[in-house]
C-alpha cells in the first residue's frame, strides 16, 4: 500500500544507456521532481545521471522500486528538447536513453558552479599609503568585487599587498557569482549596411525570425558574397527578442576567425562547443545554455543537444558539409535534425552554403524551403577565372605531380608576392607503397585498406584504425633492400616537389596531421592570412571558410581523386569541395586563377565549375538522382553488420535479409561486402534498403531486426538512415 511506503510516487527516467525505454524509479516523500528534471538514479552497482521522462506510470509495486537519490539543483530539459531525443531515437533507431546520453555529456554541470571568494573595498582607509597600495585602491575603485589573485595581477602588485590591507580592514571578503563564459552580445552593435540583394535577404530572415514559426531558408549564394553578413542579421532579430541561437559549423576547431566575425558584429563572442574545448570549459558552456545566460552558441554537430530553453534560431552554415553526419553509435545528419528540432521548436531554421547539397535544392525547388539567393561577391572582389589542365596533353616532368602550366602560374604569383595554394585531398606523402622487386604492398593488418606512408613521422599509417609501423628499409616478403617504391602522392610529397622547384618560397604543408593540433593549426591559418607564407599546400582542412587577402592562385593537384569511387554521390560532393577550394582565391578584387589538373576536362563536374554555370551542374545532377529513384527522390537506409570472422558477419546479415518483410515500396539489397570490408579486425557487411520517399523505412527495418537472428557472440548491427555514401 502506497500510503504505509516511505515514497510517494514514481517517476519515468531516461538514464544514459542503450536502454529502450525509461525506467522506472519511487520519488521519496519529499522529493519534487517535473519531467526534465535531472536526477541521480541507481542502476545496477552504479549511480549515473538521467532524465525525468514523459508519460505515466503503469501500476507499480513502489515497495520494489529503488528510490532517485538526487534532484540536482539545474533547470530542468524543456519539453521540446524531450520531444526531440524521442523523435531522434525513433528516426535513427537509436535506443532513447543513447540519444539522451549525447544530452547529458557534462556532469558536472548539473550542480551549480559555485560561488567563489572575493574583495570589495570598504570605507576604511589604510593607516599608511605606498605606491603598490595606491595602484590597488586605483583598480578597485568602482566597487566591484575581485578576486585576490585578478586584484594582485590587475594592480600588478604581489598579492601580499591585498593581504596587508584585508588584515586592515580595507577589503572585506564578498562572495561572487561564477563568471559569465561569454558577455551578452549586443543586435545593435555594428550593423552592416548590406547591399541589396543582401538587404533583400536579410529582411526575410529577420521576419521569419520575428514571427517566431518554423521555416527553412535556404541562403545560396557563392563564397565571399556575404551570407555569414546577412544571417547575422536572423541572429540579430532573434537576440532582438531575448531569444537564444545555435550556429553550426563544420569545422568549429578552425573558426577562431569566426568567433572574431562574429565579436566585430556584436561587441562579444559567442560561446564556443566542440570536442576541443576543455573539460571546464564544456560544464561551464552547458550549464549557462541551461540557465540562459549564454545566447549565442557556435558549435560543431553535438551543440544540437546543448539544454537551450529558449531557442528560437539555428543557422547550419556550409550546410552541404559531410562532417555534419555522426556515423557513430546514434547515426544522424545534424542538418537534418536541426531541421526536425527548429520544427518541434516552432522557430525558423537557415541553411547556407554555396554549394547546397541536392537535397536542399531539390526541398527548395519543390517549395518545402525557401531560397534567398546571393549572386555576385561582395564589392569589387570577382571569383576567381577557372582553368583546367588536361594532363594528357600537359603531364609532369617524370617523377613530379605538378604540371608546367600551374609551376608557370605559380612562379608568376611568386613573383607578384601573392599567394599560392595547392589542394589535395590526401594526408602524408603516399597512398600506397610496394616493392618493386615482388610486388609487395603494405596493407593494414586489420583493415581492408592500404597503408599510408608519412615520411616526416618515418612511418606507414592506417587512415582507418591509426594503426602505424616503421617503414621498413627491406621488403618484408622478399628480403630485397631499398627497392621500395611510393606510388602516387600525399600533400608531404607535393610539398618535396615544391621546395625542388622554388627553394626560396616560404611553404607550409597543412593537415590534420600537423603536430600540435588544433592551437598549431589556427596559428599556421593566421599566418597564412597574414602574408607569412608563399606556397600553401594543404588537404580539406584548408579548403573551408577561411579568408586568405592575398592568395590569387589555387591549383587543385588531382581533381579527378574524389570521383573515382563508385559513389552516387561522388559528383556532387567532387563539385562542392572544388567549387569551395577554388573559392579560396580572390577574396579581395586582386585578379585571381584556379587551375584543376584533371585526366577529364569534359566530366559534367570539370566543365561546372569552369564554366561557373552551377544551375546546369544541378540540374543535371537532380534529374539523374530522380532517374534512379535516389535521395531525395527515394529512401536508402544501410544496415552494416560487424563481426569477428567473416562467416558470422555474412551469416548474420544474410538471416536479416530473409527475415526482410513483404513491402511494395521497400526492397533489400544485398548483403555485400561494406565498402571497407574489414576495420580494425571487424568483418563488415552491408544490407541497403531502398524505396519509395513515403515508404515506412523504420518499421521494415524494424521488423527485419527484431524477426531477424539474435545477436549473438562478436556480431553488432547499425543501422544508418539516409547514408552518406551509397
Ligand atoms: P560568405 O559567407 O558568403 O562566404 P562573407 O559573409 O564571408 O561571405 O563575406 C565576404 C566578405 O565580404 C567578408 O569579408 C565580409 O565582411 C564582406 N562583406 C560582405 N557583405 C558586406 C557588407 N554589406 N558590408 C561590408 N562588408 C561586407
Ligand atoms: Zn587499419
């Protein structure tokens, strides 16, 4: 009987693991908790932190439930938030309490911070002045509270001096509220007079904004023609209303200059989340979103599920970009689900880009979106001209990868005492080394892929498992010495070259590679931007978003490298990544040149880019994707089953295929090899399931899962809705 129970209801909650439902857990008299509330439960031999959840309570034993340990002093998840997880977990089939874990990755931002130990000047004077004491009676005029060690450093004396006036009676300690992350930024503070067409679209946002209602909008126009400019303006129109806003971005480790763009707009920075961002700083950000003192976050995918509780804008910039999908645990676009999540929302949402993925388009041609467009760049700043070289006619000098046409050109901008940047997609020196005795090549030993040499590190390297060895001076097959031989070319072997060719040019090689991480990686872009250096030559890292005055010349080393694989979506995301490395040259009217080498002058994505004739590109590209019945015109869904041996990997997706439902508008593919057959000792294969664009994806698979052989020993199943690669 509940009234002889020391607990007075249960709660729903949602805890942080691949659990299906909430589980069910007494409220101790006493204890008041709301659904959102964060808690502290046991589970199992641990405690961990989970959510209240939604929905009631079947009748219970309360006798047999164990008993929330903890309310935690935070705010509580918003409803829409809630909704969202559940939505999340359904589309991806991801269990809920997965999707909850990505909300609650910040522990200890669920206490509040606390307070710290601080001065403030009283009335009493100190009984002698000296010039040290002097400075700090100066600094702490105002009245404002301080703490010892920001007065000692502020007044530059040594914190003696403050201990010395304390023991007088001249400061008396004050508690002070912990420090905002990032001041309040201020819509009015440097407004942009924009140009018409940017007027135009600014005006849009900012009533979409005004309304307060769902909506999307795409902003396509092409780099440099100022869409950060007038989505500055939605966010403006957001703050005008004392609301919050997300901006994503896709490389958020690299957008120092954003964050900077952003302050000369508004007189602050917006609080920064990505996976570099320290521990502290992480609870901090999360803790403030929730309690609404942060209003602008720029972040990378996960911000999604930052605990926002009056969101009322998100901007997803380069909306196009493929490192907005997680293909980890819980798979998902965030694009997507920014979408999805300004629709529970009800506020609108603005994907830019200058090269919009097809998807948008088509959503935009078929009137789901709205489009704002920005046609020309900024001021006199032109794009650049657009060449290809056709390495048939015009090949390298034996042994090199550069052509003399772009040597020429880059001599030129030497010359000039421009900058010069050379893109390819490819880290280290080699893809691919072999004996040219035996034949011999290195492969990883655990995945189905070849091994990378990096020459500055001495090593061959997986790019899948970051499994690395020694290059070795013998082939390890045939015994031979010193006939191992680098086929093709990696940035650090473009680099070589180009120091053989122009020994003088101050060059830089850029990847993710680079030693010192993320910190190193913003200097070198600063650098860069700031005239210290000649010759660039870098992989995608350096093909987004970044502003170099004085580059007038980009060479795309191997324009062909991203269509060789059979991906559908090969073109298109090709056409993208040229289209925003080329973009690179010219930001600021000096004349500019793009040179693509290429074995295919006449490929539809060549001559797109070169004739800048973007429309005839996609509509090409959305007539093909209509052809074959591919996103967004049908559904894909792949179901990748890993496993430790072969046989079980294909067995186990081969009992999953015939446990496939009867559906008109749904039919399985394979089982076949997954693109990568083999990662990190893990066999892999693929099911894709295609169909109509109304078709119930989730349910078949649904039923495919649960029909299907249980798992069993090494086997794991993943399921990934609208699939990157297909
Ligand atoms: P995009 O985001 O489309 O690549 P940006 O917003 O970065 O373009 O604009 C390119 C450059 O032009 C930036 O340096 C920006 O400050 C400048 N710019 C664009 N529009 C304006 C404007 N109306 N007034 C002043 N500067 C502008
Ligand atoms: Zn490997």
């Amino acid at each position: 009987m509940i009234e002889d129970s020391p607990f007075v209801a249960a709660a729903p909650v949602l805890v942080p693991m691949p659990a299906e439902r909430p589980y069910t857990y007494a409220v101790p008299a006493g204890m008041r908790v709301v659904p959102g509330s964060i808690v502290r439960v046991p589970l199992g031999p641990r405690q961990v932190a989970g959510i209240v959840w939604d929905g009631v309570v079947e009748k219970v034993d309360a006798k047999k439930l164990r008993p929330i340990e903890q309310v935690f002093d935070c705010p509580p998840i918003d409803r829409a938030m809630r909704r969202f997880v559940d939505w999340i977990a359904q589309y991806t089939l991801s269990p809920p309490g997965m999707v909850a874990r990505m909300l609650l990755r910040a522990p200890e931002a669920f206490d509040p911070e606390p307070w710290i130990e601080g001065l403030q000047r009283t009335l009493a004077k100190p009984d002698r002045m000296t010039g040290a004491r002097m400075r700090v009676l100066e600094t702490a005029e105002g009245g404002l509270a301080w703490t010892r060690s920001g007065l000692a450093h502020a007044a530059g004396v040594s914190s003696t001096v403050i201990d010395g006036l304390k023991a007088q009676g001249v400061f008396e300690t004050v508690m002070i509220p912990p420090r905002p992350v990032v001041a309040a930024p201020d819509p009015g503070y440097a407004q942009p007079s924009l140009m018409p067409d940017q007027s135009d679209a600014a005006a849009m946002l900012r009533s979409n904004v005004a309304a307060g209602t769902f909506g999307v909008t795409l902003l396509d126009g092409v780099t440099g023609s100022g869409k950060t400019e007038v989505y500055f303006e939605a966010v403006a129109a957001a703050l005008d209303r004392g609301k919050q806003v997300l901006i994503l971005l896709p490389e958020i480790a690299l957008t120092h200059a954003f964050l900077e763009r952003f302050q000369e707009r508004f007189g602050a920075k917006p609080a920064e989340w990505h996976s570099d961002l320290p521990p502290r700083m992480r609870e901090r950000v999360w803790r403030q979103v929730a309690e609404g003192g942060v209003r602008v976050v720029a972040g990378a995918r996960s911000a999604l599920f930052l605990p926002f509780r009056e969101l009322a804008l998100i901007v997803v910039d380069e909306e196009h970009d493929p490192a907005y999908k997680q293909e980890d645990r819980v798979f998902y676009n965030a694009r997507d689900m920014a979408v999805v999540r300004g629709h529970i929302g009800g506020f609108p949402v603005v994907l830019a880009s200058a090269t919009p993925s097809v998807e948008s388009r088509v959503n935009a041609s078929q009137g789901r979106y709205s489009r704002a467009v920005l046609s020309a760049r900024f001021a006199e700043a032109a794009l650049p001209d657009l060449k290809t070289i056709d390495m048939r006619r015009a090949p390298p000098a034996r042994g090199g990868f550069l052509s003399p046409v772009l040597l020429g050109h880059m001599r030129q901008t030497l010359e000039k005492k421009e900058q010069s940047l050379l893109f390819l997609n490819r880290r280290g020196y080699a893809p691919l080394t072999l004996c040219r005795v035996c034949g011999h090549r290195f492969g990883c030993p655990v995945c189905s892929a070849w091994l990378v040499e990096h020459r500055f590190r001495g090593q061959l390297v997986c790019h899948h498992c970051g499994h690395n060895e020694r290059r070795p001076e013998a082939c390890p097959e045939c015994g031979t010495l010193d006939h191992l031989v680098a086929c093709g070319p990696g940035v650090e072997r473009i680099a070589e070259e180009v120091v053989a060719h122009f020994p003088d040019a101050r060059t830089i090689v850029l990847s993710s590679d680079l030693m010192g991480g993320v910190r190193r990686l913003r200097l070198e872009l600063e650098a860069i931007a700031n005239g210290e250096a000649d010759i660039v030559i870098g992989t995608q890292l350096v093909a987004k978003g970044h502003n170099f005055p004085n580059m007038t010349l980009v060479g795309v080393v191997d324009a062909d490298l991203g269509l060789a694989n059979g991906d559908p979506r090969a073109a298109e995301r090709t056409f993208q990544l040229l289209s925003q490395v080329t973009g690179r040259a010219g930001r600021t009217g000096k004349k500019s040149l793009g040179l693509l080498q290429t074995f295919q002058p006449d490929h539809p994505v060549m001559r797109a880019i070169v004739s800048g004739d973007a429309e005839a590109f996609y509509e090409r590209e959305i007539a093909e994707r209509e052809r074959a019945a591919l996103p967004p015109f049908g559904r894909l869904a792949g179901v990748i089953v890993s496993a430790a041996t072969r046989a079980e990997a294909e067995g186990h997706a081969r009992g999953l295929r015939r446990a496939a439902p009867q559906a008109s508008d749904l039919f399985v593919l394979g089982p076949a090899e997954a693109p990568l057959s083999l990662i990190g000792g893990r066999h892999r294969f693929r099911l894709l399931i295609q169909g109509e664009r109304r078709a119930d994806m989730q349910g078949f698979i649904r039923v495919m899962l649960a029909e299907g052989p249980k798992l069993r020993g090494s086997v794991r199943v993943q399921v990934d809705i609208d699939p990157q690669s297909f």
